[in-house]
C-alpha cells in the first residue's frame, strides 16, 4: 500500500516541478516476470523516473547504507522497498539480498552499475545478480536536470527523457571472470550509448560536482 500510494505521490512531484516526461523504447520491459534495471546514475531522482515509467511493474532499491541511519528516512526507505549497502565492503548480502528478491517476491530490481553519479566505471555487481538470479539486466538512461536547481526551475519543465534498450540475458553456463564481466560491462556501456544518442547525439553527461 505504502509504495502503491508513493508512487502517485512521487509522480506528482516529478510532474508538479519538471513537467511531463519523454520516453523511448517502454516496449522493450520484459512483459513478464522479473528483470533488472540498470543504468548510469546522473540525477538524485533519476531512479524514480525509471520506476514511475516501468508502473504497475514494482521494484526494490540499493541504498547506502549512511541513508538508513536517520530513524524517520529508513522507515521511508525500508516502505519503498530499499535495502542498505555497504558501499566500501560490500560482502556477500549485496549479492544474496537482490537475488532473492529477484527470485522469491513480485519485485524487480533497480540498479546503478557504477554505484555513484560520480564516476562511470561499472563495478560488475549487476552483471554478478542477473547471473545468479536468471534474470535479464534492462538498460535504461535519462536525460535531463542533473542539480537540484535546474530541476525546480520552471523554465526547464519537460526536459526529460528516458530510454529503455534490448534486454540483456546473462547464459547461466557463463563463468564469472574478469575477462567475462568485462564484455558484459561493456556491453552495458555500449548500450547506453546507443540510447544516449537515441534521445540525443549531442548529449554529454557533466558531474555537477566532478573534481577539477
């Protein structure tokens, strides 16, 4: 109920402050069971675009874990479907937790490969949780206002846009080596690139917050 009655919350508020959304490609979601959402993370509320646009399909979330240490925003977290990860020593629960959402609940999952929106570098933990999960890995990008200011500024409403790629079904046989991860990874660049320029060949992503 809780994240049935958010949604329309959140959605409201990503309506109310930039306008309608665009997307490119929502035939490609799996049409049935679970799958994983992955792509880059550029925007503090790029993760809920992606699961408004995927409704009435519901998702889990990876969250730091420093989120869940304020009493009132982990029960926030833990009612929209949000797990804790410890980003510095992830473990064996980073892996395990997901997977068993994936295959135990009605939950599909959302994820950031990079695990930041201040570095690009996949880390393989999705290509590890589609393998051992046998669910498909959807990548997805957004574009649109990346800072806080540009996303409530009223002249920028309707200025975002999403896309959705081909599913990408790991072969359950494949080992999980490097050399392995590194195609998938690359993959998943590839495709994001490919809907970057889908939705607009002239886009760059720029950190706000990059080190000079």
């Amino acid at each position: 109920m809780f994240y049935f009655l958010g949604r329309y919350f959140v959605t409201f508020i990503l309506w109310l402050f930039n306008g309608r959304y665009h997307v490119i490609g929502k035939e490609k979601l799996p049409k049935e069971g679970n799958y994983i959402i992955v792509g880059p993370h550029r925007a503090l509320w790029d993760m809920f675009y992606f699961a408004t646009m995927a409704w009435p399909k519901r998702f889990a979330f990876m969250a730091k874990k420093e989120l869940f240490k304020n009493p009132i925003l982990r029960w926030l977290l833990e009612h929209g479907n949000a797990f804790p990860v410890d980003r510095q020593n992830p473990g064996i629960s980073a892996i395990k937790k997901p997977v068993d959402i994936l295959k135990k609940t009605d939950l599909s999952l959302i994820m950031f490969p990079s695990g930041s929106r201040h570095t690009q570098k996949l880390k393989g933990g999705s290509v590890v949780i589609a393998k051992t999960s046998g669910k498909p890995l959807v990548p997805m990008v957004y574009q649109g206002p990346v800072t806080l200011g540009d996303f409530l500024n009223p002249f920028k409403r309707g200025q975002v846009h999403l896309a959705v790629g081909e599913p990408i079904q790991i072969d359950r046989k494949m080992k999980l080596n490097d050399e392995n991860t590194a195609k998938i990874d690359q993959q998943l660049l590839q495709a994001f690139d490919d809907l970057d320029d889908e939705i607009d060949p002239n886009y760059v992503y720029v950190d706000p917050k990059a080190k000079k």
